[in-house]
C-alpha cells in the first residue's frame, strides 16, 4: 500500500460552484481565475471544470500558454500583465489580454513590434495601493493607450481591499467613479468576496477565484454556509497508534502532553505536504467521519489526532485533514490563516485523484 495522502479533486463541485457565481452575478461575465496552479487543485484539471467560464485569469504567462495549447480559446487574462517585451509578443501571439497596471508597461507595449494588438485591462488603483495607476495618471494612461497602435480593446479594472469586511467597498467604489468618469469603458471590479456580497459590482468581466473551489472568501462565514462545494478533500490515513499515559507527550518540544490517557493516532500529513505547522492543538480533523482534533506540534511528514473517544478508529483508518465535512475555512481559521493559503500551499508531492 502506498502513502495514504492525497487530494482528492472533484471535477463537478467546480461546474456547481460556477452555477453558484452565475446565480449571484447573472448578468457578469465570469474570467474563472486558475492563478497559483488553480489555488493549488492543478491548472488543466480546473479549466475543465471551469469550462463553462467565459474566460480565465492567471498569474503564470506559462500557464496562460498551457490554457490555450489545451484548445481554450476565450479570453484569457493575465492579471499583472506582462513583464518584459518577450511576454508581450507571446500575449500577441495566442491572443491573451494583458493587464496594464503602472505607466512603464504603457511604454512597453508603445515600443513594442507586435503582430497583432493586445486587449488591455488598465488596472486603477482605488485605494489597494499594490498594483494600479494612480487617479493622476488615468487620464494619460487612457490616452496613450487609446492611440497606441499595440492595443485593441480596453477595459478598466480594480480590486477591493476589504470587501470581505464591515469598511465594504464603497470608499473605493467613490474613487473607481471619480477615477473613470467620462471613459465609457467595460469594467472589471469583483472578485469572489465582492461577486457573493455586492452583485451589482459584478457587472462586466467578474474575477471569481476561491469561490469557484469551494472555500470562502470571508472570515466568518464557510463555503459550505455559502452553498459551495469543496473541490478539493485533502484525505490520508492512521498510519500508528501511540497510547499516551498521563503525562506523556508527543511529537517535537513535547508540545502536547497527556492529563489523562490517551489515544493518538499518526497520520500521514506534515508541513511538506502543505498542513500548516502552526495548527495548534485543537485544529478540527475528521477521522473515519467523526471530528477529532489534533494534538501537538504538526512535523514534517505527520501529524497526531486524538482517538481517545474513536475506539473503533485503527490503522489504516481513513482521515480529513479538510475538504467534504470539513470546511477548509474552520482548519485555516485555526490555524490563524485563510483557506486560500492552505489550498495553494499543497504541496507537489501529494498525488491529485480526480473522483469525477
Ligand atoms: C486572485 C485575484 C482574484 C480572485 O480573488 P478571489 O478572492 O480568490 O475571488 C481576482 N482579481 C485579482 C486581481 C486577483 O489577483
């Protein structure tokens, strides 16, 4: 038998989610954004999940080529644009839209010798202040753009800062007004957190991420509550049981120490995997169905689980470390991060299993 771990990928959780965005948003059309190797679920397996997209968005020029060597033909955004005047011949070339977010990469396409124009989406910034041009340059930005023989369609675009907050988005809703008035553009503003939240911003060319994988963009709420389904179930299995006497411990720096007796069980999953080593003791985990918690410190390649109150649990038994009945939102809740982080965080060498 092999190493239990994997990650276990279904296919129609991603057609369901995406049915999700379109009854939240339906009139946007939705650029599925497969950025991060598809948050971690693996980039071509989630475009064909996502097919049903009216386009995608990535990071990765090369996963951008990847898309389109496997027959997407849509729109394909790369959302921090190009990066030297090599990239902008290859967005020319397989016909990918390319972000423009500073006035250097203006300069650049202005420059560059190109076959054929690239659609542009000129990103604004409203307030993120991390990528964007700032209010005083948009209008010069536009210009250029607008007369540059190198760009053929164009589209304003921003990100929220805290959409997934009680400050909303309005402050930079104000600003994004202020910033395109006058430029009777299509726009692109929401992301997952504003797609569920404020529907009417998803209006344009929405930017769907985690929602499309299951998992929520707010601190307060599960995808599941949000009714999505986790693409992604990150699953292994008891490989050795320890029976701690009172005040034994386990694992490095004996970070958890047994007042009473009990039961652990080993499972295959450590931070090389992609768990995260700051799970504390208590982190929610299922085992064979039932939710336990872990104990001690989270090693390379294990973890512990308490089975003092699953009897029935042995080796072999199979365990959720997240995914169906365990929400990736509650482990990375405990752990002090977001569900984003974990899903991109797994690690290569854990086999993806498609189920569907
Ligand atoms: C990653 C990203 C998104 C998707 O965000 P989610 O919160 O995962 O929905 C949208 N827009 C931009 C610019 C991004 O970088």
């Amino acid at each position: 038998m092999s190493r239990p771990l994997r990650a276990l990928v279904r296919r129609t959780a991603f057609r369901h989610n995406l049915e999700m965005a379109r009854r939240a948003a339906p009139h946007a059309r939705l650029l599925a954004v497969v950025k991060a190797n598809a948050y971690g679920h693996g980039l071509l397996r989630a475009a064909e999940g996502l097919a049903g997209a009216d386009g995608f968005a990535v990071l990765e020029l090369d996963a951008a080529v990847r898309l389109r060597d496997h027959g997407h033909a849509g729109p394909i955004v790369l959302l921090e644009g190009c990066f030297d005047p090599s990239e902008l011949r290859v967005c020319s070339e397989l016909r990918l839209t390319a972000a423009v977010h500073n006035l250097e990469q203006v300069a650049m396409l202005e420059q560059a010798r190109l076959a054929a124009p690239i659609d542009v989406f000129l990103k604004l910034n409203t307030g993120m202040n991390r990528l964007g041009v700032p209010p005083a340059q948009v209008a010069v930005a536009h210009a250029r753009l607008r007369s540059c023989a190198n760009v053929g369609s164009l589209t304003l675009m921003t990100h929220f800062a805290t959409a997934d907050d009680a400050r909303g988005v309005q402050w930079q809703l104000d600003a994004f007004t202020r910033m395109t008035a006058g430029l009777d553009l299509p726009v692109s503003m929401a992301n997952s957190a504003v797609l569920l939240r404020y529907p009417q911003l998803a209006r344009g060319w929405a930017r769907p991420g985690i929602m499309l994988y299951g998992a929520s963009p707010f601190p307060d709420r599960t995808g599941i509550e949000l009714g999505l389904e986790p693409a992604m179930t990150l699953e292994s299995g008891v490989i050795a049981i320890q029976e701690l006497e009172p005040g034994d411990s386990v694992g490095y720096s004996a970070a958890f120490t047994a007042g009473e007796r009990v039961r652990v069980g080993v499972v295959a999953c450590g931070y090389a995997d992609g768990y995260p080593r700051h799970a504390p003791t208590g982190t929610p985990v299922l085992v064979a169905g039932r939710r336990t918690r872990i104990v001690g410190r989270v090693s390379m390649d294990m973890l512990c689980v308490d089975l003092t109150h699953l009897p029935q649990a042995g080796l072999a038994t199979p365990v959720v470390l997240w995914g169906e009945g365990l929400p990736v939102d509650e482990v990375a809740s405990a752990a002090g991060t977001i569900g984003y982080e974990l899903l991109c965080a797994v690690a290569s060498r854990v086999p993806i299993v498609d189920l569907d």
